[in-house]
C-alpha cells in the first residue's frame, strides 16, 4: 500500500482510498485530488494490486494508517469502498464512497466462478474483461486504462467474493455516487445496501471523476464530505 499526502495547508483530513489499479499520477485521479485538497489535507491511499488476502493487505493496512489521525472524512472509489466497508475506524466523520465494489456481477455462472476460485493458483492469467475506455469513463486517458489490471487470480477472486459475502451492515453515515450502467461493478448491491435518499445518480461510467458529468457532481461529493447524507 502507497500513501501520498497532499496539503495545501488545509486544517482538516480526507483519507482518499483509490480503487484496483488506480494510481496518483493519472490524470483524472489528480483532478478529483486537487478538488478535494481546496478544503482537505489528502491522504490518498493506491492499494496493491495483485492480493491473495482483502483482509491483511487491503483493510488492515488502512485501518492502521487512518489509527494515526484524530478525525477524517473518507472518501473511497470502488475497491476502496469494499476496504473500508470492513473498517470501523474511530475518527471518521463521514463515508462518502464513489461506486463501491460492494458486489459483481460476472458473465459466468456460479458453479464456473466456484470452481475457478477453488484453483489454488496465485498468478494472474483470468482475463478481467474486455471492457472499452468508455466503461471506466468518456474522460478516461490511455495511460489509465494501459495501467489497469487485465488479469486476475483464483486467489484473487476468492478472497474479493469472501469480502462481498461478509459486508457487515452500512454505516449510518455513509452515502453513495454511482451509475445504473456500471460495466464494472455491479449497482444493484449499492442498491441493497443504501437507501435511496443516500445514493445520488450520475451519468457516465465507472469513474465519476473520469466521466464528463463530474463538473455536474463534485460539489455534492464534496459537500457530502462536509455534512453526510443530509448534502443529497
């Protein structure tokens, strides 16, 4: 795990927690960064890749750094949003996730996937799909979408499904951006876990901040960052 901290001098934190094969230095990441930090220091946090574990090198290592601040406000994308969906951390002030991996929806049935999670096989060589620029967003660069994992483990999958399968409850506090047409994750389990009055729609794919539509939301988010479920 990375963390990159960014302060403009800001008196209060935001831990940024990126999705799988999200990095700091492209172009639309640095965009919603720079948004964030008019009002935030930020720490945002580029999780590992390749895991065999959620638990030990996703949730515990997050949960560790965000022990260090006193009081946070998060902010957490996709696989970021299944990570700290584990963590009861004592500082937070509000949850804001921008579609969170809270479920899958795979183009196999699931007697296929329960088999191939069951290959104790820790190299990636399970295509991830073929989706286009557009499915991540319409402002998605080609250095982002080259960056992206286009493989996944057995070990991988397996311990993603175990953390999909053991979500404990939402948090009171936590409100939700996302997409109904989200080729990569799956929207209906955000709609399973919030009520709708705490999710706002947006148009445009799986990166609210790689989509043209994010001028339309980012003061939302951040105010969401602000004041909770009571900004939507």
């Amino acid at each position: 795990m990375q963390v990159r901290v960014y302060d403009d001098g800001a008196d209060r934190d935001c831990v940024l927690v990126l999705g799988w094969g999200n990095r700091c230095r492209h172009e639309n990441v640095q965009w919603l960064i720079d948004q964030i930090a008019e009002r935030y220091r930020v720490h945002a946090v580029e999780l590992p890749t390749h895991i065999t574990d959620v638990q030990r090198e996703w949730v515990d290592p997050v949960r560790e750094y965000a022990s260090e601040l006193d009081e946070f406000a998060l902010l957490a994308h996709s696989a970021g949003g299944l990570t700290t969906a584990h963590i009861d951390f004592d500082g937070v002030t509000q949850r804001v996730y921008l579609s969170p991996w809270w479920g899958s929806d795979f183009p196999l049935p699931d007697s296929v996937m329960d088999l191939l999670t069951r290959l104790p096989v820790e190299r990636p060589f399970l295509p991830t799909g073929d989706l286009e620029p557009d499915a991540i967003g319409d402002l998605a660069t080609e250095a982002q979408f080259a960056d992206g994992p286009d493989a996944a483990s057995p070990a991988f999958l397996r311990t993603t499904r175990r953390a999909h399968a053991t979500l404990p409850p939402a948090r009171e506090n936590a409100v939700a951006f996302c997409t109904f047409t989200d080729r990569v994750v799956d929207p209906r389990a955000i709609g399973e876990r919030l009520p709708a009055d705490r999710i706002r729609l947006y148009d445009g794919g799986h990166e609210l901040f790689s989509s043209s539509s994010r001028d339309r939301h980012v003061d939302t988010v951040l105010a969401a960052l602000d004041d909770g479920p009571t900004a939507l």
